[in-house]
C-alpha cells in the first residue's frame, strides 16, 4: 500500500476573475515527484479550490491508473478552510455550483483505498499557491511535469 501526499490550491484573481489551480504530488518521504497547473478562465476562489481537488484526483488516476489508486492512501491538503471543512462534513453546501463541486469530488473518492482531508497553513501551502500564480501569469501551460 501506498501513501501519497497532495498539496492543491485553487485561486481567482478578481473572485469572480481570471483563475487557476496548482497541485503537488509528493511520496512517503515528502518528495515532490508530480507538479500540475491549469487555468480555468473566470470563476471565484471557493470554485477554483474545489476544481484543483479535482483535478489532482484525476491526475493521480489518469497517471496510476485506478488499480493502484484503490490501494493507495491519499491525504490531500489545503489551506482553504472551507474546502476541507465541506469535505470532512463540518460545514454544509448551500452554494449550487460548490454542491456539484463536492459530488464530483465525492465520487472521485470512491475509486481510492482512503483520502484523508487535511488543512494546513498558508504557509505549508506555497509550493501549489506558486502554481497557481505561475498559471495566471502564463509561465506554465496546461500542465507542467518534472
């Protein structure tokens, strides 16, 4: 069994505005060994957070395939408090688009052995926030590999 730590964050420029999303795959050791950007045109914050979740589950599929992603633990962190509080079940929905957000994230859940939701600092989140900043500013296209 595998565990895989996933930095993500999703930012917008404006809220609504020009945004983006940054994630980070990192293995046992803390390594980075993936690093993913993508613009997403205009949306709000709270919208481009959940995108970058989403994003990274489906990188990690798309990369992995969905065999090993059903033995592998995953603990996504973000520094948006409301992303991981929706996602832990803390706080509730009342925003439609955010609500299909969740569904989409949930059902991505369901093909992996565990994920964990974790909130952390801004601080411990500048590696996916310079992503996301790097995307905006166009420095990176859709998706930028090591």
């Amino acid at each position: 069994m595998r565990k895989i730590t996933i930095y993500t964050d999703g930012g917008s420029r404006g809220n609504p505005g020009p945004a983006a999303v940054g994630a980070l795959f990192c293995n046992e050791k803390g390594e980075v060994f993936k690093r993913y950007s993508e613009c997403l045109g205009e949306t709000t914050n709270n919208e481009a957070e959940y995108q970058a979740v989403i994003l990274a589950l489906k990188k990690f599929k798309a990369l992995f395939g969905k065999k090993l992603a059903k033995n592998t633990e995953i603990e996504l962190r973000s520094d948006s408090e409301l992303l991981i509080k929706q996602l832990n079940g803390e706080y509730k929905i009342l925003e439609p688009k955010i609500q299909l957000f969740f569904i989409t994230t949930w059902n991505l859940k369901l093909d992996f052995k565990k994920i964990k939701f974790k909130l952390i600092s801004r601080e411990k989140n500048k590696e996916a926030d310079k992503l996301v900043n790097e995307a905006l500013n166009g420095i990176h296209s859709t998706q930028k590999l090591l």
